[in-house]
C-alpha cells in the first residue's frame, strides 16, 4: 500500500516568482532553483496540469521525456499517470502568449508553462 504525500509549501508559485522577476529568461535562472521537482499530475485532458498542492501549472512533455517514459515504463500509457506524483529531473519554464478565453492558466493573455 502506498503513504499518501503531503506538499508543506509552494513551489510553483515561487518558481514562476522567480522566473517573472528574471525577465522571463530560463538561461538567467538561479541555479538554486533548478533542483528535481515532485509535481502531481492533475489532468490530461484538454491540456496536462502538474501541480504543487497549492497551484498548478500546464505542462509540455517534450519527445525525449515520453520516449524515455515509454522506454523505463512500458506497461503504463501516460494517461495512467493522472493522480500520481512525478518526479521531474529534467525541466524548464517558458511564456507565451495564450487567449485567457480559451486557457484557464493565463493572465492578460499571457502564460508560464513547464517543459519536462
């Protein structure tokens, strides 16, 4: 059986924080920063959430991430990952520019998302 995890701060918003405050560049991060994150995978549909426990944020898989996903987890479709805890080694934030009518994670249509 499985011991449920408990998230004991934000993370997210103090990343995206930081992220804001560095002119949106990921290169002028603070190395500090860029540790593995243990996100939960909220939703996969129509766009995949990973969240904090407090916040959540949309997530782009890129090519190499699923194939290693694939390769590494087999039996699993990343569908199943929904309501699970991800450990992410590999990651990055990005902006660009969303209609807030259409993307519920935007801001004057503007928006931070990860790219594992």
């Amino acid at each position: 059986m499985s011991k449920p995890y408990t998230f004991e701060k934000e993370l997210l918003r103090n990343l995206v924080t930081v992220f804001l405050t560095n002119g949106c560049n990921f290169e002028s991060f603070p190395d500090e920063f860029k540790k593995p994150i243990k996100l939960f995978f909220y939703d996969t549909i129509p766009m995949m959430q990973l969240g904090d426990g407090f916040s959540y944020i949309e997530a782009v898989f890129t090519k190499e991430a699923v194939n290693s996903f694939r390769k590494n987890y087999s039996h699993l479709r990343l569908g199943n990952l929904r309501d699970r805890l991800l450990k992410i080694t590999k990651w990055s934030l990005h902006f660009k520019q969303r209609l807030s009518d259409n993307c519920a994670n935007s801001f004057e249509n503007l928006a931070v998302y990860l790219v594992v």
